[in-house]
C-alpha cells in the first residue's frame, strides 16, 4: 500500500476501532497484572506474537482468574 494511504487510514481512523484496541491492551495488561505472565508466555518475541495474532491465534485464558 502507498505510505500517503496508509497516512490517510491512520489520521483518519474510527473512534470505534480505536475503542476496540483500547478493550482488548486493556484486557490483556489486566490479564498479565493478574497471572504475572503476559497473553502468550510461550512466545519468546514481539515479532512472534505479531505472526500468532496475524495468524487468528488468540491468548488462551486463565482458568485460575
């Protein structure tokens, strides 16, 4: 994609989209506050966690919270 596109997508983004990225960094800080692990201990790198979550992976949850 053309960089002044993706310029464009981000200065024009929707509050609803925001809203929902908001929930979910939200949801997994409160997740790794309560289990002292963050949403995927098993991946050692942000750029694995990047290909899990592009891939539809989703962290597992807690069953002790």
């Amino acid at each position: 994609m053309a960089p002044e596109l993706i310029i464009h997508d981000l200065l024009v983004e929707s509050s609803s989209s925001k809203t929902s990225r908001d929930v979910y960094a939200f949801a997994c800080t409160t997740v790794e506050i309560l289990t002292l692990q963050p949403p995927f201990p098993d991946l050692r790198t942000d750029a694995a966690v990047i290909h899990s979550l592009m891939a539809g992976r989703r962290p597992s949850r807690p069953n002790d919270v």
